[in-house]
C-alpha cells in the first residue's frame, strides 16, 4: 500500500484526502517510510521536517471536522534549499549561509501551506544554485535514481531525485540557466519554468540576477504542474518583476489540444546535441504532427549567429558575482570547488556585460517575431542524457563540449523570460531519461502545459519509476 500511494499524483492524493478516502496520515507517513528507504543512495532530501506528521494530524482533523480545504490539503511536498522556509536555515548548499534560521517563508512556499500542504523537508542545490551538478560542502552530492553513476544535474537536481523516486510528489525549484528543466530531464519528470514574473522569487537565496532568475513547479504529472503553479503565481508586492496579471486558466489537460503550429529543432541554432536527444525531438515532432498539428522545422537565424550561453554566463558574472561576494565577505576558504571555480573565471569586461545584453535584447525581439506565426517551439532540454558526475566535459557523441554545455538548451529562455517545460519522453541507449521541451508565449503557460500533458502521453517515458524506486 505504501508504495502505490507513493505513485499516485497530487492531484489524486488531493481528491481522496478531500473525499475522506485517503488518510494524511497515512499518505505522509508512506512518503517518510519511503524517504527511508531510498533517500540514502541519492541524497536527494536534506533537512527533514520533523513536524510531518504533526502536521498531517492537523490536516486529518480539518477533514474529519468537515472545515474548508484548500486544493493541496493533506499532500505531502519538497523545498529546493535555496528557498526560505521559516524555522529552517536556507543553506543554497553552501558553509556561509547554513546556520540562521529563515524568518518567514518565501511567497511560494507560504502559498502551498495555505493550500494545505504537509511539508516533508528540503532538497538539494549545488552552491548558491550556481551549477549544473548537485554537490556542495555542506550536505554532499546527489545522485540520478536512474543510475547514481550519473547526475542529477542543477541546480535543482535534490528535488528531481525525490520525485522521481517517490519520496515527493511535488516540489518547488529554481532557474536562472535550466535549473528546474535539465534536472526533469535527467530523472524522467516534469519541470516547468513560467513566463519571467508569474511567480515571484521574494526569499529566493541568492536574491540575485532578478531579471532572469525564476521559481517554479516540479511534478511527475502535468496537471500537479498546472495545480501548482495556480497556488504559486501571482504578485506578492516585493518582487519589482512579478506583474499583476491573471492567473493561468488551464483546460482539462486530457482533452484533445486545439490545433497548433509548432516550430521545432533538433540541433541547428544549438550545438552540439547528442544524435540520441535529436531522434527523441524528432519523434516527439512526430508526435504532434500525427495529432493533426502544424509541424514546421525552423531555423532561428536570430539565435544560431549568437552566442547565447555566452550572453548569459556574461550577464550572470557580472550581475550576480558582486551580490555573492558581499555574502562571501572573507569566507572564500569556505566555498565549496564550484564557486571557487566561477569566482576563479576569468571576470567580463564592461564591453562584454554591455554585448550580452544586446544579445539578450535581440533574443527577445526574435523570439517575439517568431511567436506571432508559431504557438509552440519544441526543441531539445539537454545536450545529451545525464552524464557521469564531475563531468568537466561533456561527451555528446565523438566531440567532447565544455561542461556548460548542460545549459545550452536551457540558458537562452531563461534570459528572454519565456514560459517552457521539460517534459519525459524518450530513452537512451544506456536507458536514462531524455526530456523534450516545449516554448510557448510569454504568459501563456495554459497552452504550454496543456500540449506537454498530450505531448508525454503520445511518448513511453511519463510515469516510469527508476530502478531503485
């Protein structure tokens, strides 16, 4: 029993605890039993909540009590430890900021216990989430369920872990680069970044890189992606960049997709890209076009003659380095071999921080022109499959790439704010996950969600549990 409540989604957890069917209880303590039992080989969830029960008894009486429940009453969730949880420290993996407790929850985090979620503890982050592997001096590093040779990727890999193995059903990540998408790709789960804005970052550590910095939902279902991001959007009146706009109206993500215009690449304005992840692509392209949508290879000139990876490492070091370094004062010693390693880069000069943002500017406006004759662009969330750890390099096929490398089909949205998923879809030859990702118009999370929930059903990944799982 413990096991198959550990696979259902939150939204049928959420609709049998509501009907009394499902005791919060239980379903918490499945998922403790469960974080038992497999937390250990990939060092997925951090800091445990020692109050889930207590919290569960809490959401078991409001049932019993016939009181009012919100639409996360009773499911259990994760916390990327990059996000402030009050009472717990928020480490963002690092020595320097892992003692002093948070005062308050960060706005997404208060939205879930408002909807009633039972939370379970925090999850992994490489150092200020600045990272494409999940490792740090503080709490170690995790490992990829599909096989714990691999990575889990970053910076958000703790929380891809725990879903993927049961351990959670939902979480919240964050991404500046691709850090809620490369690591849903990696372990076969769902990972949206919204549109820049819908979910404020307020409590977010570090508050930097504001413009492309963005919290977001982790899930093993697309509607517990869409449930979610309707309990954490909106404005809280501290973050600038959150706007007031409507909240996101989804369909019913099991019916049919209107029909669509699709862009899709495999490789082209990005490379290079593992031949294994273009044939996943091209037959997720496939998919579509089978569904009786409008399917359309594109070139992207505005994106292949740029250096977009380029534009956002300039940005990233020349924005977010000085914030840290008032955090790291003379702490240096204490940093972990990956901040080392960025504070050791060689520094952007003004003329670069200064192209990177025209590159930005004109990544937006091309993407604004392609997006008044496509719906959807579908293309690529990672350059190869999870690769082995400490992978300085990459090897995609016969060549090998720099580590970054990871970021190259992620980073480029992050910096133009647009709405994108990485959803399951295929599998390697070695049987790791590949995850496709799906762009869509900025604010337009409905479509983008919806066509990801048809998307992975016409796929045989969606739902696969790992090995150890």
């Amino acid at each position: 029993m413990s096991d198959s409540l550990t696979s259902l989604d939150a939204v049928e957890m959420a609709r049998l605890v509501a009907k009394a069917e499902l005791s919060p209880v239980e379903l918490v303590q499945a998922h403790l039993d469960r974080i038992d039992g497999a937390n250990e080989r990939v060092n997925a969830i951090v800091v445990r909540a020692d109050d889930a029960l207590d919290r569960a008894r809490d959401a078991e009486r409001a049932v019993t009590s016939g009181e009012p429940l919100g639409p996360l009453h009773g499911v259990p969730y994760t916390i990327k430890d990059s996000i402030d949880v009050a009472g717990f420290p928020t480490t963002s993996g690092s020595l320097i900021t892992s003692r002093t407790p948070a005062k308050t929850d960060a706005p997404a985090v208060a939205r879930i216990r408002d909807a009633g979620g039972v939370l379970l503890g925090k999850t992994n982050t490489p150092e200020f989430t600045l990272w494409w592997e999940t490792d740090n001096r503080v709490f170690g590093r995790s490992n990829n369920p599909w096989n714990t040779d691999r990575t889990t990727g970053g910076s958000s890999g703790g929380e891809a872990a725990a879903i993927a193995t049961g351990m959670s059903p939902l979480g919240i990540g964050s991404d500046s680069g691709g850090s809620i998408r490369v690591p849903a790709a990696y372990c076969n789960i769902f990972g949206l970044k919204a549109t820049h804005g819908r979910v404020p970052i307020t409590g977010h550590v570090p508050y930097a890189l504001l413009q492309a910095t963005h919290i977001g939902p982790l899930a093993r279902s697309a509607r517990d992606i869409a449930l979610v991001l309707n309990v954490i959007e909106g404005p809280d009146g501290r973050d600038h960049y959150a706007p007031p706009v409507p909240a996101t109206s989804f369909p019913d993500l099991a019916a049919p997709l209107k029909p669509l215009r699709v862009g899709f690449y495999t490789d082209g304005p990005v490379t290079p890209v593992a031949k294994e992840v273009q044939a996943t692509v091209q037959a997720a392209a496939d998919a579509l076009a089978a569904m009786g949508h409008e399917v359309h290879e594109v070139d992207l000139p505005f994106l292949s003659r740029v250096d977009s990876l380029g534009a956002s490492g300039a940005i990233a070091a020349s924005e977010a380095i000085p914030d840290l370094m008032k955090m790291i004062g003379d702490r240096e010693a204490d940093l972990g071999v990956s901040m080392k390693r960025r504070l050791d880069a060689p520094k952007p000069t003004h003329e670069q921080h200064v192209q990177g943002l025209a590159v930005r500017e004109a990544l937006r406006a091309g993407f604004m022109e392609y997006f008044s004759g496509f719906d959807l662009l579908l293309c690529p969330a990672t350059a190869v499959p999870a690769p082995p750890h400490d992978s300085v390099e990459l090897a995609v096929d016969d060549q090998m790439a720099p580590g970054r490398t990871a970021l190259m089909c992620t980073a480029v949205f992050d910096i133009t704010g647009a709405p994108a998923i990485s959803l399951p879809f295929g599998w390697s030859s070695e049987g790791l996950p590949i995850g496709v990702q799906l762009v869509g118009r900025h604010f337009d999370e409905a479509t983008v969600v919806h066509a990801a929930s048809v998307l992975a059903a016409a796929g045989d990944a969606v739902g696969k549990r790992p090995p150890l799982a």
